[in-house]
C-alpha cells in the first residue's frame, strides 16, 4: 500500500523535471536563434555595405570616364599637359594652339578680342569645368568617395594652378562655376578659394 501511494509522487518529480528540462530546452533554443538572427543580420549589413561601396566606385568611375569620353574636355586636359600642341576646331581646322594662347584665352580681360582658337579654348575648359562640377556636386550628395575620383584631377590641378592661375579663378568666377572650383579646392585650398554660390533670385511678379 505505501509503495502504491509513493508511485504517483515519483511520477510527478519525473513530470517536474521534464518540465524543467523542456522549458530550459526552449529559452537555450531562443538564445540561440537570437544568436543567429542577429549574426544573419550582421552579415547582411556588410553585405549591403560592400554593394553599397561598389556602387559609389563605379558610379565614380563612370564620371572620370565621362570626362575623358568627351573630346573637348580631354583637349583641356591636354592644354594643361602640353606647351603646344595642334587641335582640330569647328570645321575641321587645324589650329596650333600654346600654352600663352591658353593664358591669353582665359584671361577674362580677352572678352572683347577672342579668335576662333581662343574660343576653343573657352569651349574645352568650360567642358572639362562641367564634368567637374557633376563630380562636386555627386560628392556632396555622398554619391561616390573622394578617393575614385581623385585620378586623373590629382595629376592636372598642380600644372594647371601653375600655368594659368592667375587668370584661371577670375575666368571661373565670371562663369559662376562654384561647382568646379570646389571640386579643385579639394585639392589645393590655399590657392583655389572655396565659392558659395549666391541664393537663387526670387521670381519675379
């Protein structure tokens, strides 16, 4: 009889006990999908970080190969590079065009006394200035990263602030490009002035 009555509270340390290990079983398993979930979602994270990263680097590359694809643009690089040089202008003239005939193009005191070879030269830095300021402007949007656009600018701007300085910022602030020279202030502040540009007009009534 006393064994008899001992049976049922031996069943239930043994139910007990399963309740126990069932319920330790269970917050084990949902430390351990929290454990995952949160590894998943880490890894997650530097994937789209690594995709978000490519992204910018090849948008950027897209850029700098806008700007060499364009012909006038890349006649501007190469007014930088060269001390003379022959480009062909509109109607398929060759014209000889020198590092003075640059100087004496952007000189924004030439306005009223430009050749056909100096208003190429305008036309080709106005060109390369326009891809600039696209690049500029990417970068303030944080588009792409300074470090893929830095090449080929990084090799031209020394040349170009020592050659045409003196005329070059006068000619873009006449332009109004605060863009361009922006995007060349990053790369010698001291001698290229960062612009604001001024506040839009208000329309008229």
């Amino acid at each position: 009889m006393d064994s008899a009555q001992g049976s049922p509270g031996l069943s239930q340390r043994t139910r007990d006990r399963f309740e126990i290990a069932s319920k330790s079983i269970a917050i084990t398993g949902g430390i351990v999908s929290a454990i995952a979930l949160i590894i998943t979602l880490n890894g997650t994270s530097a994937q789209r970080a690594r995709e978000l990263r490519w992204n910018q680097a090849r948008l950027a590359m897209a850029f700098t190969d806008a700007m060499l694809d364009d012909a006038q643009a890349f006649d501007a690089l190469r007014m930088i590079d060269w001390d003379r040089r022959t480009y062909t202008i509109g109607g398929g003239q060759p014209v000889v065009i020198a590092a003075e005939n640059v100087h004496h193009a952007l000189d924004v005191g030439s306005n009223d006394s430009l050749s056909a070879g100096d208003t190429y030269v305008r036309e080709s830095f106005d060109r390369l200035f326009y891809h600039l300021g696209k690049t500029e402007r990417a970068l303030r949007s944080n588009l792409i990263e300074f470090a893929d656009v830095r090449s080929p600018i990084d090799y031209y701007t020394p040349m170009l602030l020592d050659r045409y300085g003196d005329v070059l910022i006068p000619y873009m602030q006449q332009l109004g490009d605060c863009d361009a020279m922006n995007f060349l202030h990053r790369f010698d502040p001291r001698r290229v002035p960062a612009c604001t540009p001024p506040p839009p007009s208000s329309p008229r009534r």
